[in-house]
C-alpha cells in the first residue's frame, strides 16, 4: 500500500530521545507517506535528528517554527495543517507514547469517515494523580459537550487523531481565533468547532505507556486550558 496521500503532523519540543526511532518507523511501515515535525525552538538535537531523516528518506519537512509569534502545540499543529497537500491528515506526538501501527487504522477509517480518533483503551504506569486528573477532566468535557449538543467521543484528551485534510483547513480557515494557540489539545478545539455534520470513528488501541523518553511538558495550567477551550 502507498501512502502518499497522508501526511503525518508532528509537534514537537525536546524530542532527540525519540523522534529518530518514530521517523524511521513511520517511514518503514508507510511508504510515500510525508512527515511534517512543528518544532517550537527546540533546544536539543531534535532539528538534527529530523534533517538526517530528511537526507535520508525524503519526504521530511521540519517546520521550524522558532520565530513564530504564538509557540505552542496546538499553534504549531494548525502551522503545520495549512502546509499539508496531501487528502489525509494524521497527527500525533514525538515521544513514541502513540504507537506508529495504529496510523494504519486512522487511515483506513478516514476512507469513510471525516475524523478518526485514537482512543486510549488502557493506560500503564500512570500515577494516580495523572490518572485521576486525566479522567475528571475527561468526565467534565465530556458533560460540557453533551450539555451543548456539540460531537464528542470517548477519549477526548486524546492527541492521536486523523482527518481529512480540506475539513481542518475549513475549520482553521473560518475561526481563525477558535483554536487555544498555547493549548494542548487541537483535537477538542476541531470538535467544537467543526459542526454537527461530520462522521467521526474511534479507533481503540492497546496500550498507551507513560512517556519513556525525554520529559514532559504537559503542566497543569494546560489542563485548565481544556476546560477553557470546552467552554469557548
Ligand atoms: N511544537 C510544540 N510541540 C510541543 C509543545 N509542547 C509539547 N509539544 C510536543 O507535543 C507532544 C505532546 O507533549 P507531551 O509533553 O508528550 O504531553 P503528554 O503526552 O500529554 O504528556 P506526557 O504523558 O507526560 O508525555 C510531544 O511530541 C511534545 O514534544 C510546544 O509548545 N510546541
Ligand atoms: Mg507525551
């Protein structure tokens, strides 16, 4: 199967732990497929990695994003989106915690629906306070949706999703102030905002490890953004 009608969006800030092993294997699994890594000032060896992968296997671009005026991984994922030429959008972190065959299932199901979501059927090595945070606001967005008859699905926190790339492009293009540019999560600002129209698939996947390499850069002050970004 040739995939040169999907490009995979990859944000990323600090990622040389990883972002070699996630290229490589992406580019293994899904030929002709393009790569797009947002990069917001990284200060490791993050750029170099992705411009040896670059040389290596085309079809690479590192979007470099160090003199943009909003930073952040919703800011850079929407940069990246109004690059894309190709139908089908995927997008998905540079730490290796979304697993690299699962884009197969986004992809297929985006033949026959608008967005596809990757949904986190178990989670390993959570602390409770992680865990317990994740899910009240999960449960909280979840009822703030309902309540405003707007789609949800089950994992909304979830930042490994697929769509089509002339929706995304539709949605940015007529709510240029909609998304939380500091925000981390693109997927709920596309829920909100992208009418009641479209069909959305959940894609369950085993199993989703606490971040193995590099260092988090989730803090609490983006959690209460998704409260803020559910109530908009
Ligand atoms: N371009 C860009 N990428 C970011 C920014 N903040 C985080 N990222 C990337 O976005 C992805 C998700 O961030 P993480 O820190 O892994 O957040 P998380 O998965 O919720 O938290 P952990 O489970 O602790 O890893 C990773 O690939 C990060 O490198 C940012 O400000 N700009
Ligand atoms: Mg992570």
């Amino acid at each position: 199967m040739i995939y040169d009608n999907l490009t995979i969006i990859i944000p990323t800030l600090n990622e040389e732990g990883s972002i070699g092993t996630l290229i490589s294997e992406l580019k293994r699994r899904y030929g002709g497929v393009s790569i797009i890594v947002t990069d917001d000032n990284s200060t490791d060896s993050t750029r170099d990695i992705v411009l040896g992968m670059k040389s290596r296997y085309g079809g690479v671009t590192f979007l470099d994003r160090r003199k943009k005026r909003n930073h952040g991984l919703t800011a850079s994922v929407v940069d990246a989106a109004s690059m894309v030429h190709t139908e089908y959008i995927v997008v998905m972190d540079g730490d290796l915690q979304h697993p690299p065959y699962v884009v197969k299932y986004l992809y297929a199901a985006l033949r026959t629906h608008d967005i596809a979501v990757g949904i986190r059927r178990k989670v390993k090595n959570w602390g409770a306070y992680r865990m317990l945070l994740s899910k009240g606001i999960t449960a909280i967005t979840i009822f703030i949706f309902m309540l405003r008859r707007k789609r949800i699905v089950s994992d909304p926190m979830s930042g490994f999703f697929g769509v089509r790339a002339a929706i995304f492009k539709r949605v940015i293009r007529d709510n240029p102030d909609g998304f939380v540019p500091g925000g981390y999560k693109v997927l709920l600002d596309l829920l909100r905002m992208v009418g009641p129209g479209v069909t959305i698939a959940e894609i369950g996947y085993n199993t989703f490890h606490a971040r193995r390499y590099g260092r988090s850069k989730l803090r609490l002050h983006h959690m209460v953004d998704v409260l803020r970004s559910a109530m908009r």
